[in-house]
C-alpha cells in the first residue's frame, strides 16, 4: 500500500492531529489508497488533494450580505412617517435619499437616482467654467443612445438636450431630470412607501431585507407572430 503522505506530501497531519477535520481526510485518504487499482482512483486522489490544499473552504464560504437599509436603521419611526408626506420631503433628507437608492439597487434602476443626484450637483457648479466637463460625463454617461447608465426619456426631451451641450448652461438639464424625477415619483416611490425595509422601519424594527425585483419586459404584438399556444395541461 502506498504510503498515504508520499501521495499528499502537502497535508502535515503531525501538526493537525488534534484537528477533526484532519483525521477525517486522513481516513478518506486510506481509503482511498486501498482503491487505488481501481479505475478512476488517479481522478480520485486528485480531486481529495484539491481539497487538502483549502482545508478553510468551507469556514470561508457564507452567504451574501443582505441588501437592507443599513444606514436608515438608525430613523425614528416619526422621521420615517414624514418620508411618506411626499417624494421631494424623502429626497430632501440624506437618510431618505440613501435609504430610496438603496430600494432602486433592488430594482435595478439605481441610474434614475445617479441622475437626478448628478444633476443636483450640475445646478451648484460655481462657474461657467465647470458646466462643459460635468455636462459631457452626464450626457455620456445617462442620456446619449446605449449609455452604461441610460435613462428613460422622451425623444424630445433627449433632442432638446443634446442641442444645447455645445454650450451648456445650468438649465441644460432641467428639462430632463424633470422626466425622471416624475418617472420616480410616480412609479418608483409609490413601492417603497409599500416595501418591507419602509415599513419596518415605521414600526421602529431593523429594516428587513427587499426581495430583489426584475426589470419588466413590455411586450409587442411581433413577440407572439407565429407563436403558437402552449394547450398542455399540467
């Protein structure tokens, strides 16, 4: 029988004897010498060797940090209930605003806060000078076709803006925050007033972990041309 240390000299089972997970993988490694004629045994040993060398995988192997309002467990429930007076109410607190981004990341439309807040600090640029630089990276990066970040806009919202970049002012992009601050406010705010990390946080508990949603797809006749339907009963 060979010696089971010339076939795992990586393992010092001297110095972890009074490790149980050693002695565990020293007894699969007999065994595994017993069958080593077998077919297979050479994939075998190779396998439990890979194992050897990361004695500490599974100690190291936890579950992804939950995507809560960390930040926002520190609000009162009073401070919670003015977030639902209305939307400007919550975006005008640094713990309502952080709180909403985070519920956004959820969703995965975090791009519509980015481009409000980036618009916000356009509007407080102290020169005419520093409009061209900022204006260039939100245009590229939020309103050109197939930005990284692109938001929902109206053709001619995205016209009128792109117009004005040769020479952009503060107001170049008053026009089309305006659409994604009302797309928020509409459609977005409504569910985290309704989501379970806001109202826990109402009734004074840790926040609770926002189960992650999906972009929708809107559909077109065209994605059922020639489908035919599906009759199986189940």
């Amino acid at each position: 029988m060979e010696n089971p240390l010339l076939l795992f000299p990586q393992l010092n089972i001297s110095a972890s004897k009074d490790k149980p997970y050693y002695k565990l993988m020293k007894s699969a490694i007999k065994e595994e010498s017993h069958k080593a004629s077998k077919p297979g045994a050479k994939q075998k040993r190779k396998r439990l060797s890979l194992l050897l060398q990361k004695p500490d995988f599974h100690e190291g192997d936890h579950l992804g940090k939950p995507g809560n309002l960390t930040k926002a467990a520190s609000v009162s429930p009073e401070e919670a209930v003015k977030w639902g007076e209305s939307f400007d109410k919550l975006l005008s607190e640094k713990a309502g605003l952080d709180a909403f981004t985070k519920f956004l990341k959820t969703e995965f439309s975090e791009e519509n806060i980015e481009f409000w807040i980036a618009c916000e600090d356009y509007k407080k640029s102290k020169s005419a000078h520093e409009f061209l630089p900022k204006a260039k990276t939100i245009f590229e990066t939020f309103i050109q076709k197939d930005a990284p970040k692109e938001v929902n806009l109206d053709f001619h919202t995205k016209e009128v803006t792109s117009q004005s970049m040769g020479q952009p002012l503060r107001s170049t992009f008053d026009a089309a925050q305006s659409t994604v601050y009302r797309l928020m406010e509409q459609d977005s705010y409504p569910r985290f007033l309704r989501s379970a990390p806001y109202l826990s946080l109402l009734q004074g508990r840790p926040p609770a972990r926002a189960p992650l949603r999906r972009r929708s797809r809107s559909f077109t006749v065209s994605d059922f041309q020639g489908v035919r339907p599906d009759l199986t009963v189940w």
